[in-house]
C-alpha cells in the first residue's frame, strides 16, 4: 500500500523530489525565462523573490540542456548549487564555483568572467544600470538560441545570467 501511495504522490507532483519536474512541465521554458528575468529585472524584488526567479531559469537550463557527453554533470553541478542557494544564500562562493563549473561545461572549457563593460576602465557611472543592460542582452540571446534550436548556447547564456545575478559586481576592480 506504501508503494502504490508513493507512486499516486509522485505521478501528481505531491512528493517534492517531482514538484519542480511536474510544474516545469506545463510550463514552456520560454515563459519560464521570461517570467523569472522580468520579476529580476523589475523593481526592487525580495530575496525570496530572487531565489524563486532563478531556480525558475536554472529549471529552464535543465529543461533544455540537450543531451550530451558532460549533460550529467552539468544537471548535478546546477542541482548543487540550487541547493547551496536555499542552505547558503545566493552570494555565497561555492554557488558560483558550482555554476561555473556548470558554464564551463556548455563552454567547451571556457571560464565565466565578468563580462568588460563592467571592469573599472569601461564603468559607466551607474554600475547597476550597466549590468542590468548585460542581463537583458544575456536573456534576449538565450531565448534567441532556444527558438533556433541551439539549446546549449541558450543554456550557457542563462547560466551566465545566473552567474551575473550572484556576483557581486560592486566588488570588481576595487
């Protein structure tokens, strides 16, 4: 009777393990995105909020990794770092040093860096503003590549949107 419970509890997305997989399922990853950078991007969001917007584009990354060599990996170093997020917060350094392991690995062995607009010879006077402008590009690029069916370079860009969202870019260059 346990087994068959289980199963009912799993098949509708009531255990929590399926939850994510279950909702994602209805969703287009495109809406996903969407969603999750507009909320980001908007006006002062919550910390609850920033974490709910990205795990939703890291599920989209998931969602849409093709199938390949290091996908495994991949999936495990993102899943780690969701998990660092609800333990550790989301400017914690292992988060980043999971999801950089993770671009690394859509990247054919390319770090993530901060991207130069943001280094101190190219600041503008509003670092955010300028960051934000590196974010829109970063999620307008990945739903780009979805649409055309290059899933791993829209991969790579939304991890590198995560990636700019839990750096903190006020640090760089000082």
């Amino acid at each position: 009777m346990k087994a068959r419970t289980t199963i009912i509890l799993f098949a509708f997305g009531i255990l929590p393990s399926g939850a994510p997989a279950l909702r994602c399922a209805d969703t287009k990853p495109e809406v996903m995105i969407s969603n999750a950078a507009s909320a980001l991007m908007g006006s002062q969001a919550s910390q609850d909020a920033i974490l709910k917007a990205l795990n939703e584009i890291l599920d989209a990354s998931l969602m849409i990794m093709p199938e390949t060599e290091d996908s495994g990996e991949f999936r495990s170093r993102v899943g780690i770092a969701k998990q660092m997020f609800e333990e550790r917060g989301l400017f914690n350094l292992k988060s980043r040093q999971y999801l950089g392991f993770a671009y690394r690995l859509v990247t054919a062995g390319l770090a993530w860096k901060v991207p130069d607009e943001l280094s101190p010879a190219y600041r503008q006077k509003d670092i955010m503003e300028q960051a934000q402008r590196i974010c829109k590009k970063l999620v307008d690029s990945a739903l780009t590549e979805y649409k055309a069916g290059r899933n791993e370079e829209a991969v790579r860009d939304l991890v590198g949107f995560v990636l700019m969202v839990i750096t903190p870019i006020e640090a760089i260059g000082t």
